[in-house]
C-alpha cells in the first residue's frame, strides 16, 4: 500500500467517524429538545390551570361583591365580622 492510498483511507476514516460523532450528538440534540418540549408544555398546561382557578375565583368573588352592593342598596344592613 502507497502512502497515498494510506492518507486516503485515514481521512475518509476520519470523515466517518464525524459524521457518526455529529449524527449520534443530533440524535442527543433532538431527544433533549423533546424532552425539554414536553416539560415546557406540562408548565403551560399547568399555569394555564392555575390562572384559570385565579380568574374563575376573581368572578365568584365579584359576583358576591354586587349581590352584597345590591342588597346594601335595596336597603338592608351590611355588618361585617372578621
């Protein structure tokens, strides 16, 4: 074998071992974009239960505060007691 030939073969040696390095690192890539995907979602799903109790709880609270306004006005006597 030619030193020739021998350069040759070591670099396309060297090419496939980069391209399996840069395909394997891909493969992590892709897995902890899914996985980070998956754990933005799950927050999103979560916040968007929170801040849907928050605004469910905000209309019951001013649901309350016009009933008690409108029997103020309807005359009757508002007493609070902590």
């Amino acid at each position: 074998m030619d030193v020739s030939a021998l350069v040759t073969s070591i670099t396309g040696a060297a090419q496939l071992t980069r391209l399996l390095v840069n395909e394997r690192d891909g493969q992590k890539t892709a897995a902890i974009q899914i996985d980070l995907t998956n754990k933005i979602t799950e927050a999103q799903i979560q916040l968007t239960q929170v801040l849907g109790a928050i605004i469910e709880k905000d209309g019951f609270i001013q649901s309350l505060s016009e009933r008690v306004r409108q029997l103020a006005h309807d005359g009757h006597e508002i007493v609070y007691v902590p």
